[in-house]
C-alpha cells in the first residue's frame, strides 16, 4: 500500500494568505526560510517584524507576527526604535538592495556600527523591483536596466555596493554572510545562516544581517529557470558567497 | 516641589522624564542640544532608553518604532532638523501612533541661524509632511509653561493617538526662570489595543502601517483622522488673556513674541491706552473661537510674530474682515523689542484702520522704515 | 516694580554665572525672574552677554534694548552699552580693563578695579562677584544677603569651601561702589 509522504505545508510562521511576489521570483523562499527559522526556534510569539518599502513591502501580510511597515529605508531606525524598549523581543528587518543600500544606507550602517540587537534579511536582486527594473545600487556593471538601458555605465553610474563586505568591516556587526538562493544546496545553507542570524539576536551578541542572492524574473525578462542561472553564472561571481564576519561568541554556537 | 531656576531645554528634558518619558532618540542641533545632553545623562542613570541616531532621519523613525510598541517615546531637533523628520512625521501620522516632538524653533529658511524665530508655524499647525493630517502643537511662552506643555503632550498624543508638536523658540529654551517640576510618574506601559508589542500568546496579531493600498479604505482614514481631529478642536484649545475685559485693541502672539507683547500692554495700559492681550497655548487647534467672539466686541486686532505672519491668515479667518487686523512680525532670528509694539498700538490708537490693504502689505512698507 | 539687568564680558569671565547668581537670589526672595544668555559660537571664547529681569508680577520681554543697569567686564562691553543705557541708569565698569572714562553725564558710571579686588582677595576668578557686589549698591530689590543666601544655596558642593572669599568679594565690591556713587552729584 502506498503511503503519503508529506513533503510541503505552511510554516506556523507564515498566515494564510498568499504571497503577491511574481512566478520564479525568490522572495517566495526568503520567507519561507525565516517562517520556518522562526518556527523552529520557538519564538513567533515574541516576534516583530519590520518591513521595507520595495516589492516586499507587503511582508507583514505573510508572516504571523506582529508587524510594523517602516519608510522607504528606514527599516534599521525603526527596529531600533522597537528592539531598545523591548529588548526580550526578537526583532528583524526584511529589506532589498534599493532599500537597504540606496536609501537607507545611512541607517543600516549605523544599526550595524552601533550593534542592534537585531537581524537583517537583506535581498538582493540588482535591481529596484516594484517600481519596474530600475538600476539598483547593487545592479551589476554593464547590466540593462530600465533605468540603465545601455548597461551600467561605472564611469558615469558608479559601480555596485558589496554591502555584506562593507558592514564586516564594522565592530558592532557579529554575524553577517552572504547567500544565494539559486538552488536546493545553496537554499539550505541560507536557512542555516538565518538561524545563525536570529541566534546571534537571541544571544545578544550583536548586528546579525544574512545576504541572500536572488532572482527577479520580471524585470530581469527572464525564464525563472534562467534567471537562477544568472545568478550563478553572473551575480556569484561578483558577490561571492561566504562568511564576511562570524565573531568568536557566535562560532561556538551548536544548534 | 519648590521652585528651582531651570532652562527651558534642561526643564522640557527633565519633565518628559517626569511624565514616564520611556526612550528618546535625537541628533544634536542648536538651539535645542541641551535636552539631548541632559536626557543622554539622565534616561540611562534610570534604566531608560538613549539613543543619539546618526540623523534626524534615523532619530524619527527610531521614535516611530518604538511608539507602536505603545511606550512613551519623544525627540526633540530645531527647524532643520525638524524639517528632515517631515517623512516620519507623516508616517506617524498615517499609523496613528502618540509620538512627542520638542521644536526649539530657530532663524530661516535653509541653515539659517541659531537665534530664536518662529518660522514654522505653518510647518507644524498645518502638517509639513506629507498627506491629510493635523497635529496638536502646543506653543509654550515660559519655562513653567514648557514644563507644563511637555507633561500634557504624552498625555494629548495618547489620548488621540496623535503627534503632539512643542514649539519654542530658542529664547524659551535658553532661557532660565523659576519653575516647578510635577511629581516623578513611574514609567507605566498602558494595556493598549492597537500597539505591537508581540503577540506572546496572548492575542492575534497585529500590524501597524499608514498603508491603505486601497484608495476607499485610505478615505475611511482619513476621515477617521479627521472626526478625531474635530474632537481634539472641541476640547482641546488653550490660550492665556491679559487684560481682556475692557480692551479695545487685542494683540494676539504666542511664545516669545506673545510675552514681548505683554511687556508692551503693560506700558500702554500705565499710559490709558484699552488694549490686551490673547496668547495662544495650543496653536494647534487654533483658538478660533475665541478670536471670533473678541472680533464682535474690540475695535482691532494687532497679530505680533517672529516670522512674516503666519499665524496672522489664522487670525484673519477668524476675525473675518469684521474689525481691521494689523501685523507687526520680526523675521530672520530676530527678537522685537516691547517699545516696537507699543510704538505699533499708538499708531493703532491715534490712526483710522481699515481693512482694504492686506496686513502684511502695510507692515512690510512700515518695515522698509524700521530696518 | 521691573528691573532689567546685562552683564556682559569677554567668555571666561564668569558673565553667565554672574547673571545665575543674581536670578537665584531675586528667585529666592519671592520674586519674578528671568535669565537669558546670549548662545552660540560666541561661547567659544568671544564676548558673551546674559540679561536678567527681576520683576513683581508675570514677566513679558526676556530681553531688554535700553537696559537701566549693566556690568560691563571689559572694553567692548563698555563701548556697546553705554550708548544704550537708559537715561539715569547706572552702569559698572571693570576699571581693570578699560582706559577710558565715562562719555555720558546722564547715567551714573561706576568704575571699579574687579581684577585688582579680586587678587587681593586672592582668587582673580572672583572679578565677576566684586562686579555683582557693585551692581547691588544700585539694586535695592536684592540684597547682599540674598545674594550670599543665593550663592550658599546654589554653588555646587565641590566649592562650597569658596564661600568666604566670594563673600568678601561681593562685601568689597558693594563698599566700593557705594564709595564711587557719593562721589557722582546727584
């Protein structure tokens, strides 16, 4: 007799509704990761969410925490704002590069100079997703975008940010990799690194941020299957994946 | 509590912390640093939160994340720095979280100067960010006051889930007088039903936001902002008289130049001359109803100001072209002196006004004389 | 009853204190007041200026254009508020610092030698209090008690041995103005 394996539900960390992100966009999984992080560790209930304004503006709808929806890059601020008076709750940010390393440059720098207690989950598809594929400041040299239409020209639009570099550089940060979502393997080692993040937060030992590599099929104009390969073959390469800062305390932590 | 000399910075810092204040966040400026200095010292000696941002940007949205978690939080910035906290301000206003902001007002537009003014009257008493909303703003004239006004925004802002605004200008806050600090009110987290503090297995979840993607819904907000609104008018106007009752002209002024006014009013009553005083406390809700029963009974209104009259149109909506309004402001840092306004009412008293030349218009060609 | 009061010096010679000392005793005995600095970058080491009102009812103006009385501390305080005071006022001067007399013959013009005072009382710091002692000849509304009262009341702990010496400076300030003002005709 054959027997029903279950292989997919919903994790207690989501709600019900179902997401508004485009077929094959990534931000599917990102959440999925830290629904399933949040579950696991056992913390949903004291859980505040705070959201960016991007594609992912409607994040609060997903998860089942309470939330607060920050301004255009603010998110780092308001976590703050939120952490400082309810320092037993966990706190994390979910943002994408336009949010975190545009416009809100200046607060995340400084919630990770100053070391919140907080997590960060920061998306990055090169491109500014929900207002239509513009140039983001992690779009990469020579990409098209709608903004950039002849390819990112660095001698007069600049050349991206590698955030997760510039942030380990910082003595607030404890924990702060880079990952990607562009298959099962690499998905399993983000959610590893999420769980990292949120235990670093748990422990209080610092600015926890998790850089997760990811697709934007629509505005990239491709397949789903060839936007994972883009990432890859193109985004890799020039974000390498990897630990950028890991502090001793977090090190010995076994999960 | 006996009476202590204290500085309006040092008092509206101290009072916030007296009121239950539970987090500040702040960016220095002049002419205001000192409430950030002193609560820097003061809020962690009591176990309270202190956090200098890196910004007024990042300071008003710390202040917004940590009103929906229902806690009583305040910063406190001067004109330009108050003008980068617009985009929180409205934010706050959207969600509908009690937010306190301390303006200690000084010399512009642009980097201006650090003198006191009261340039942005029309950014706080009608919005400066973005969207249909209105804040309370309460317009403190002397220490006691600051301290006063400072205690009642926590509870106004609570009340109506509002932004309450203190504006001064840099002599208030500079300034030093006898005042009496309240009682110290132990930090008290309300059982609120909208804040998000977590659900910890109590509750279903809840999410704070000022997005209303659907257009009807945003209506159905702002109409709710708008009806609390129309409350906090019915019951919130404060304002101060001096000699009212038998007054023929009535100058209207708050703040510093409200009390400069007063200086003046004294002299011109040793000398004979009928005239008073109205100084509005909450310059936001306007004390239009006051001015509209004075307008049926004075000869004229004199709105003194240090800024080009912008309480005035204020003034003018509610006198409604019934009796002459006149205008004498100072602009730019600069603080008029009372003989500037007595020498303003013996021109009212010996003149025939009328009510054809917009007030501005004669105060700025009396001006090209004066400076 | 009104009195408006500017003490004003270079920054350093203890103006803004002088002008705290005066508000607590005028607070102390019951009655109105205000203080108020000139703020900014001319705290670093420029001139510096408060003014104090004193006053029996609620007070309107903190600030004063003609004012009745002043300490002017040093040269350009002098040169900047003589013109400016009220006619019949009086105004001291710290003689140790300026080289030149009075210009107007409608206010009283005390000079008094507040470095020399004060170092021979032995603390030169204390220049700011024999001025203060000076402006009290002319201040009927505050005593020398009340200030003495202020000053015992208000100074931080870690001078309180410093009392006597600020007490003799008020005492020597006071004597020498009281001295200089029979002098001037009435």
């Amino acid at each position: 007799m054959a027997t029903e394996n279950l292989v997919y539900d919903r994790p207690e960390g989501f709600t019900d509704t179902p997401t508004h992100y485009c077929p094959g966009c990534t931000h599917g999984v990102a959440h999925r990761l830290v629904a399933e992080v949040l579950e696991e560790m056992g913390v949903i209930e004291k859980t505040i969410g705070v959201a960016p304004v991007g594609c992912s503006v409607f994040a609060y709808n997903y998860f089942d925490t309470d939330f607060v929806e920050a301004p255009h890059g603010r998110a780092p601020a308001m976590a703050t704002g939120v952490k400082r008076v309810m320092p037993d709750r966990i706190v994390f940010t979910y943002q994408g590069d336009g949010d975190l390393a545009s416009i809100g440059m200046g607060e995340i720098v400084h919630a990770a100079a100053r070391g919140e207690n907080i997590t960060v989950i920061f998306i990055n598809n090169a491109n500014y997703g929900m207002t239509g594929g513009q140039m983001a400041p992690t779009t990469l040299p020579g990409m098209k975008t709608t903004s950039s239409p002849n390819g990112r020209d660095v001698e007069t639009q600049g050349y991206p940010i590698k955030v997760s570099e510039m942030l380990s550089t910082l003595d607030g940060v404890g924990y702060c990799v880079r990952r990607s979502l562009h298959d099962p393997k690499n998905i399993r080692l983000a959610k590893k690194a999420i769980r990292m993040a949120f235990e670093t937060q748990a422990r209080g030992l610092g600015f926890s941020m998790v850089e997760l590599l990811s697709t934007c099929p629509t505005n990239w104009g491709m397949t789903p299957v060839n936007s994972l390969k883009f990432v890859e073959e193109h985004m890799i390469p020039f974000y390498p994946l990897g630990d950028y800062k890991i502090s001793d305390a977090i090190k010995q932590i076994k999960i | 509590m006996p009476k202590e000399l204290w500085k309006g910075n040092e008092a509206i810092a101290e009072a916030a912390v007296r009121a239950g204040l539970e987090a500040y966040f702040g960016y220095p400026i002049t002419p205001q640093t000192e409430i950030l200095e002193y609560l820097s010292r003061r809020m962690p000696e009591l176990g309270r939160t202190f956090v200098q941002a890196e910004s007024e940007l990042g300071a008003i949205n710390m202040v917004y994340g940590a009103a929906c978690t229902g806690v009583r939080v305040m910063s406190s910035s001067s004109s330009p720095g108050v003008s980068l906290m617009m985009e929180g301000i409205s934010y706050i206003a959207g969600t509908e979280v009690p937010t306190v902001l301390v303006n200690v007002m000084r010399g512009g537009p642009g980097l201006g100067n650090i003198a006191p003014a009261q340039g942005d009257y029309n950014q706080a008493v009608h919005g400066g960010g973005h969207g249909d909303y209105q804040p309370i703003v309460l317009a403190p004239a002397s220490v006691q006051e600051a301290i006063d006004l400072t205690v009642l925004s926590f509870d106004l802002a609570e009340k109506y889930r509002a932004i309450c605004m203190v504006i001064l200008d840099g002599c208030v806050g500079q300034m030093m007088e006898p005042a009496e600090m309240p009682e110290m009110r132990p930090v008290h987290r309300e059982n609120w039903d909208w804040n998000t503090d977590a659900k910890m297995g109590k509750r279903e979840r809840r999410i704070l936001s000022s997005i209303y993607i659907d257009p009807v819904d945003e209506e159905q907000t702002n109409l709710r902002l708008l009806n609390r609104w129309k409350t906090i008018q019915a019951n919130e106007v404060r304002y101060k008289e001096y000699f009212l009752d038998d007054a023929e002209i009535v100058i209207v002024g708050f703040g510093t130049a409200g009390r400069v006014s007063l200086s003046a009013v004294r002299t011109a009553r040793e000398q004979g001359i009928k005239v008073g005083l109205l100084r509005p406390i909450t310059v936001s809700p306007f004390p239009y109803e006051a001015l509209d029963q004075l307008s049926g009974r004075v000869d004229a209104f004199l709105v003194t100001e240090m800024n080009s009259g912008q309480m005035l149109e204020d003034v003018r909506l509610a006198v409604k072209g019934r009796v002459p309004v006149e205008f004498y402001g100072r602009l730019g840092g600069v603080v008029p002196f009372p003989d500037e306004i007595l020498s303003e009412i013996h021109r009212m008293a010996k003149v025939k006004l009328g009510t054809d030349v917009h007030p501005r218009d004669a105060w700025l060609e009396r001006m090209a004389h004066i400076v | 009853m009104q009195k408006e009061i500017i003490i004003s010096g270079f920054g350093g010679q203890g103006v803004l204190f002088a002008g705290q000392v005066i508000a607590y005793a005028a607070m102390d005995s019951g009655k109105q007041v205000t203080w108020i600095p000139s703020y900014g970058p001319e705290m670093r080491g420029g001139t510096a200026n408060c003014t104090v009102v004193i006053a029996d009812h609620e007070i309107g103006s903190p600030l004063v254009k003609n004012p009745p009385l002043v300490i002017a501390l040093n040269l350009p305080s002098f040169d900047k508020y003589e013109p400016l005071m009220q006619v019949g006022g009086t105004l001291i001067v710290n003689q140790s610092m300026v080289d030149r007399g009075a210009k107007r013959d409608d206010i009283s013009v005390i000079l008094v030698p507040c470095n020399e005072i004060a170092e021979e009382i032995g603390d030169k710091k204390l220049m700011n209090m024999v001025a203060v002692g000076a402006l009290l000849s002319a201040l009927p509304e505050v005593s020398l008690k009340d200030v003495e009262k202020a000053l015992e009341g208000h100074l931080p702990a870690r001078h309180k041995h410093l009392l006597p010496k600020n007490y003799e400076a008020l005492k020597r300030g006071y004597e020498n103005a009281q001295k200089e003002l029979e002098k001037v005709p009435a």
